[in-house]
C-alpha cells in the first residue's frame, strides 16, 4: 500500500510539471531568425525508488544508476545499472537472491516539447543481464499432509555464479523540475531470455528482473528516478 501511494505522487508531481511546461514556454524574441536550438548531453542519476525501499524495507537492499544520452531529436541511448537483494519468505521457503545487473537499449520520446525544453513521455527497449547468487535458508518437506513442524529443513543451501537475461518493454515520463534537474517515473514489462538455476532448487529472486515463479518467464517492474542532464554540445533541430 506504501509504495502505491508513493507511485501516485511521483506521477501527480510529473504530470503537474509537464502540464506547467506546456502553459509556460520559452520566449522567442521577433529578431531571431532561427530558432533556439536544443541540448544534447549526458542524463545521469539515481533510482530514488530503490533507496528509499531500502529504508523502509529489511528485507530489501539495493540501488541503481540511470542515465541516457540524446542521439536525436526523437531517440536516446538508455540504461541502468546496479545492485540489490531481497530476501524473500514464503509459507514453505526462505530464500535470498543478490547480485549486480544491467541492462541497455534505447528510448522514442512522443512528447512534443516546446523550443528549450527537453520533457518526455517515452516507449523504449532493454536488454538486461544479471549475476547472481542465490541462498536457500529454510525450506519444507513434503511428506504426507505436513509440510511444517519437524518437516521444515534450516541447513542453509547456497550457490553463487548464477546467470540470467531478459528484454524488457519500458514506458515512462521525465520532467524537468528545474534547469537540468529530472524527476522520471516508469514501469517495465519484462520476459525471460535465458536463466540458469541451481542444481538443487529454483530462483526465487533475480536482481534486476525481480520475483519469478513456475507459471510463466514473464515478471514486471518500476522505477523513480531522479537524474542531471549534462550538456555537451546544442543543435538545431
């Protein structure tokens, strides 16, 4: 419940800015003769959804760097990097994933922006790839129609050098609070490429991907960001 009141006000605050930026655009002075021209640099910064889940939560740690780089008016490189951990409980199961991920590609921005302005509300792709380890604490034998009391196993069951890929379809809005300064929320669909399992039990939890289960390759994700766009050079568009 937590965090889908945190969810809404990112996304109350980020439309309140887009609809500001729309209301109030840059002025072009009658003497110019073409128009302003508009950054193209390095967005770089933080997932401030992560951090502030790593406050709240014991069982979760972990934090992502994000960033993109303009390559046209329209499309931008795109990609995150980080590390996280959860431990994750379950009625019959008590297991932990941890490990650092990836994942890369590229982002269309539909937003039409005024002249200056870089806001944006984007469809993009990813391909990520993740290293980890996975522990299994605690876990339940079945045997007849118990599965707890002294049927419940706590010898701890590690094993590390675990590999997973995916490709993902993310969609997301970024505005600009103030110069330079982005405040971006998304959310991602993402699908199973290739994953590698322990010889003795599943993966519960993979970093960057999130929870899995037996049912189906498919796992969904989301993000706050919060990054500063770096100019390095303005083009006419």
């Amino acid at each position: 419940m937590k965090q889908k009141h945190i969810y809404l006000f990112f996304i109350n605050i980020l439309f309140t800015c887009l609809i500001q930026a729309q209301d109030e655009p840059k002025k072009i002075s009658p003497r110019d003769t073409l128009p302003p021209s508009e950054k193209y640099g390095l967005r770089v910064g933080a997932d401030i959804g992560r951090l502030i889940r790593t406050a709240a939560e014991d069982e979760y740690k972990g934090f992502e760097i994000v960033g993109d780089y303009r390559i046209s008016k329209k499309f931008f490189i795109a990609a995150e990097i980080g590390n996280e951990s959860l431990l994750r409980e379950e009625d019959n199961v008590n297991a932990e994933g941890s490990g650092s991920y990836i994942r890369i590609g590229a982002d269309y921005n539909s937003y039409s922006n005024w002249y200056g302005m870089q806001n944006s509300i984007y469809a993009g792709l990813r391909y990520g790839f993740s290293t980890f380890d996975q522990t299994l604490n605690e876990y339940a034998v079945f045997t007849g129609t118990n599965f707890f009391g002294e049927n419940r196993i706590t010898d701890s069951i590690s094993e590390d050098g675990l590999t997973a890929s995916w490709i993902e379809l993310v969609v997301g809005i970024k505005a600009e609070l103030f110069a330079n300064l982005y405040l971006g929320i998304n959310v991602s669909l993402r699908s199973m490429v290739s994953e590698k399992t322990p010889e003795r039990f599943d993966n519960l939890y993979i970093p960057g991907f999130g929870k899995t289960n037996d049912i189906n390759s498919i796992g969904v994700g989301y993000g706050y960001s919060l990054s500063y766009l770096i100019p390095f050079f303005k083009r006419k568009n």
